[in-house]
C-alpha cells in the first residue's frame, strides 16, 4: 500500500437516520469502525449492514468513549467523525493527498455546521477547526466529558476541504443539548477549583458576542447566524451561573 492504512471511528447512539450518510462519505478509509452505546433503533444493525465492525460499549464520557475508539481501531492513522458529520469530496481528497507522504501526525479540518436551515460561514460556526486525522501513538483524545479535544506535542497541519456537520435536530433538541453541556462544563469547572463571580457572568457572553457576531462576521450568516451565536452567549452565561450555584451549595 503507497499510504498507511486508515481506521474511520464513530461514536453513536439512536442515530440510524444520520449514520448512512456518514458511512458512505467514510467509504474511502481501509477500516470503518462504530463505537455504539446501546442504540434501540437500529444503529448497530445500519453500520454491520453497510459493512463497518460494530463494537457495543457502555457510556464513557465523550472524551473517554473517543479514545476507546481509537483504540479499538486496526489501524495506528485514524479519523474520528460524529454519525451527524459526512466528509465532502474536498476533504477526502485532501486527507488522500496527505497521507501519501504525512508531513505531520496530526491534521485539523474546517468544520462546516448547518443551523436553522443554513451552512454557517461566519461567526462561531466557520471554520470551527476540528483535529479530527492523526496517528493514535502521538495523540490522543482527552478524558473530557464534554467539550472533549485532541491532545499532541506534534505540529498541526490544516486541511482544504470541510467536515459537514448537519445534526437535524430542532432547535428545541439543541437547546436541551446545550443545557446539559453546560450543566458539565460547571461540573468539570467546579471539580477543578475554578471560580466563578459577577464579572465572568456579565463579561463573557458580550465579549464573546463582539468577537463572534462583529470581529467574525456572524452577522453575514443571517438569522441562523445570529440565533447560533446568541445561544452560545447565553451558554457562556448559564455555565457560570451554574458554577455560581455550585460554589453556594445550591
């Protein structure tokens, strides 16, 4: 074989009506594996069909659930996609390219994120770069339970071509999601012995809107745009309330 073999790994749960199309962008990789934590509506049955090795795994945590992936894979070069995420003709094409002769061991991508309707371009939703290729013996996923990254002392290079993420979900399914990430992020925060006061809770949500909505163009993405930043402002927000109430006892 001209490049190292590689391993797609997916972590699922219930998510039948996205996986398909993630599988089939994923066709070009030598190995594709699904991590499934007990899916009812026929994930497992979905990914053995379309030829992926289905392993079943009890919840870890995102950052742990990932790396068991990784470690479950055959292959030591691996791409870590969600089921709600498909990689474009582009970015295949980019990540062949690339591991013809891997310059590096680790790769970012720009992930593109589809909201209310529209590809987000600006703001908070583009480019979202997301190290997502990478030889699993100089990196590895952290142990976060939310908000999970790639951890390497190697050099990053970025990709051409966008990761597609496209989760379908209603804005009501999206807003509980956030709600319950930043439950996390407050637990993470107060286990840590990070601290919260007025400051941060006021400060963060409107530097973040400047940065996003202005610095970043949000405002070019429309409505979605707008709404997609506004939430993350208002998570900003509600972690820290939530941290408040943490370090009251409350």
């Amino acid at each position: 074989m001209s490049r190292p073999a590689l391993s797609v790994v997916i972590i699922a749960k219930n998510a039948a009506a996205q996986l398909g199309a993630c599988l089939e962008s994923a066709s070009f990789a030598d190995e594709i594996l699904v991590v499934d934590s007990g899916s009812s509506d026929g994930t497992a049955e979905l990914a053995a069909e379309r030829g992926a090795r289905v392993v079943q795994k009890e919840w870890l945590g995102f950052g742990a659930q990932k790396q068991f992936a990784v470690e479950a894979a055959r292959n030591d070069w691996v791409l870590c996609l969600d089921a709600d995420e498909r990689v474009s003709a582009d970015l295949r094409a980019s990540i062949l390219a690339e591991l013809a002769a891997p310059a590096v061991s680790a790769y970012a991508m720009p992930r593109c994120n589809r909201f209310m309707g529209r590809w987000l371009r600006h703001g908070e939703g583009y480019p979202d770069w997301s190290l997502r290729l990478f030889d699993r013996r100089r990196a590895r996923w952290s142990n976060d339970p939310v908000h999970e990254k790639v951890l390497t002392d190697t050099p990053v290079v970025r990709l051409k071509g966008d990761l597609l993420h496209d989760s379908a979900e209603s804005l009501a399914g999206y807003l509980d999601k956030q709600n319950r990430y930043t439950s996390m992020q407050a637990e993470v925060l107060f286990k840590a012995g990070k601290r919260a006061g007025v400051a941060q809770l006021l400060l963060s949500p409107a530097l973040r809107f400047l940065k996003f909505y202005f610095l970043r163009l949000g405002f070019l993405d429309g409505t979605a745009g707008l709404v997609h930043i506004v939430i993350g402002c208002c998570n900003s927000f509600h972690k820290y309330a939530k941290l408040m109430a943490l370090q009251r006892g409350s």
